[in-house]
C-alpha cells in the first residue's frame, strides 16, 4: 500500500475547496455507508481525495477506487499533494484491489469483471471483526461506472464505503444506477447531493444540457465565455493543423483531444510532433506497453490525446472532440451516444470545438445552431 508523504502540521485542505464542499465533507459520518452524487464540475473526485484522508486519520487502511487506471493516477497525485501524518491511504482500480485482496479467488468472466456470486461468498467466509488493520474503509469515485455485484461484494469487503457518482455519466455497459448503489450497500446507506459547476463555463454547460440523460438540471455556471464551436475539417492535415494552432496561440493552456479512435490520436500524434510545438505533446492508451503512453503530466500545459472511455474524471482548459463522424451511424437519441458527449463537452473549461470530417453533418449535432457556432 502507498502511504502518502508525512509531516507535522497535520491535513491540508484544498485551497480549491468551496464552502459547500467543506460542508458536504464535515456532514458525512466516519462510519456507515454513504452516497454522494453530484453533476460534473461539482468536484467529486476531489471531495473523494479529501473524504479517503478523513478516514484514513481513523487508523484504519483507506482506499480510494475507481474503474479508470489515468483516473486512479490522478487520484494517487491528488492524495500525494496532501498533508496527511503517516496514514495508510492508496489510490487503487477497482480491479487491482480486487485480485490483490482474493487473488485466484477472484475468478474473471466475459464482461472484463468477476464471478460476483463467487467474491460475496469469498468475502462474507474472511470477515473477521477483529481484524480491524485489514479491513479498510472504500471511497469509490465515479461509482456509476461500476455494476451491482460489486457493491454486493464490497458491503461485506469493507467497514465503510463511500461512493461518489453521477448516473448522468455512465459510459460502460456494467454500470449501476444512484438506487442500485444506495440499496446493494443496504437500506442505511445516507445519500447526499452536492451542486455547483466550478469547471465549464455557462455556454459549454448549456450545450451539454442538450446531451443529458436523466437526472435534475444542474445549477448553470456564473462564469461566461465564447460559444463552443461545431468546425469540419477537410481531412487529417486541417484537424492536426487546427490543433498546433490552438497550442501555439495559448502555449500555457492544456488542450485535451478526444477520440473514438486510438489510431486516429496516434496519426494526429506524429503529425503534431512534426509541428515544433511549445510543449512535446502526449498521448495515453491504457493498453500501451511504454511507460510514455500511460503515465502522463497533466499539469504541464500542451496538449494531450485520450480516449474518451479514459475522459471520466479529467479536466481541460481547451477541448477538441476530434472525430464526432465515427458516431454518424448511431441514433442520436440513443442515451448511451448522449452520456458520452455529455461528459465530453463537461471537461472543457474555457474553448470546445466538435470536431468532424464528411460530406455530411452527423445527426447528433444537428440542431446545436442556438448553442454552438457552425463552420
């Protein structure tokens, strides 16, 4: 387990942390079960961060899961940068946890998860009350993206587990919704909501309201900006080319280009490598085998190329959704098209263009006239 770093002047807040935050952290009890939900910019994952180091000050081993390995490193970066006395806290995928807690006993099926009957009856025949160092407080982040048995698994895996989710931005298909967290974790789990949108500004929050699915309508941000862009590009060359211009025009920013497509952000990759940008750029698969494309600084500015089942949870000043055309076949109303641009278009904070190459405008993004600007 990763311990972050010691010191003596005990935990730090977040300077970022507002006054609800604060309050939404101080409300929460150090034991039981606890469901916070929140839309994006809200700033769960860092509420994650702070509530996994509140519990880890009980003595207890804490660990903060989530399904996203670029995630989990952010969280792991998050946690390292407060100041917490020694205490037994690590950022983990919630697979890795798995097979290091049940090793072969966590037998692996077809959808990518695990035999969840199995791991509920692995668990429920090693609790032990008194073993109070190995049985550990669970904070999970973007809890929508992880199905029912886990929670089943984790009720009787830990001596708490809080979960912070927003069912607005399931991406994967063994998801679970805010009511089947809440009542697999039993009928006590607290629910709380936080609100706010400290990241997008009120014209990019807007046209991601066209793109969500369920939920209430968020609070809109205060802050304004330029209306997000809907731009075609002739080909490979205008899209890179358009992209090397957004970096060197705000060479402090952070660009983040988002793809369907790995061979796509590989070929847009070498291009701008070519460019003699500010920053070299980056790029993350988290299949890659090199340590270069899977451990990335994104507090460097520059741009960075991500898959958008890898976007959960991130943060950028520009956005470009690189390749909108690869969802030209889907139907636009399909809920499942309309939660991946809605957390795409929320990592934007400042600039957002829809980025696409065709004869013809793909479906879903007829329409946006009254909240995009076309080219």
């Amino acid at each position: 387990m990763t311990t972050t770093n010691p010191a003596t002047t005990g935990p730090v807040l977040h300077p970022d942390l507002t006054p609800a935050q604060r309050d939404c952290l101080d409300a929460l009890p150090l034991t039981g079960n606890h469901l916070v939900s929140g839309p994006p910019g809200s700033g769960k994952s860092l509420l994650a961060a702070h509530r996994a180091v509140h519990l880890a000050l009980t003595g207890r081993p804490t660990v903060l899961l989530t399904r996203s390995k670029l995630l989990c490193r952010l969280l792991q970066a998050t946690l390292d940068d407060l100041t917490v006395p020694g205490a037994a806290i690590e950022a983990s995928t919630a697979h890795a946890w798995i097979m290091r807690r049940y090793g072969r006993g966590a037998v692996r099926t077809a959808d990518g998860w695990f035999d969840w009957t199995e791991l509920t009856g692995l668990a429920a025949a090693t609790i032990d009350a008194s073993e109070t160092t190995v049985t550990p407080h669970l904070v999970v982040d973007e809890g929508q993206d992880l199905p029912p048995g886990f929670y089943r698994m984790v009720r009787l895996s830990a001596v708490s587990t809080t979960v912070f989710a927003d069912e607005c931005q399931r991406l994967t298909e063994t998801n679970s919704t805010l009511n089947e967290i809440a009542s697999t974790l039993g009928h006590s789990t607290s629910r709380v909501e936080i609100s706010g949108n400290h990241r997008n500004t009120r014209e990019i929050a807007s046209l991601a309201e066209h793109f969500r699915v369920g939920g209430t309508q968020p609070d809109m941000p205060v802050r304004s900006g330029t209306l997000p862009a809907i731009r075609r590009y002739s080909g490979p060359k205008d899209l890179a080319d358009d992209i090397a211009g957004l970096a060197l025009r705000a060479p402090k920013q952070r660009i983040g280009v988002i793809v369907n497509s790995l061979p796509t952000a590989a070929d847009l990759m070498r291009r701008l490598e070519r460019a003699n940008l500010p920053t070299e750029p980056q790029l993350y698969s988290s299949a890659a085998q090199s340590d270069r494309y899977r451990n990335l600084d994104l507090t460097r500015p520059g741009v960075v190329f991500v898959h958008r089942a890898s976007a959960k949870g991130l943060g950028f000043d520009t956005v470009v959704v690189a390749d909108a055309e690869t969802d030209s076949a889907a139907d636009p109303t399909e809920a499942s098209l309309r939660m991946a641009y809605y957390v795409m278009i929320t990592r934007a904070r400042q600039r957002l263009i829809l980025g696409w190459q065709g004869s013809r405008l793909p479906r879903h993004l007829e329409g946006l006239g009254g909240w995009a600007t076309m080219r």
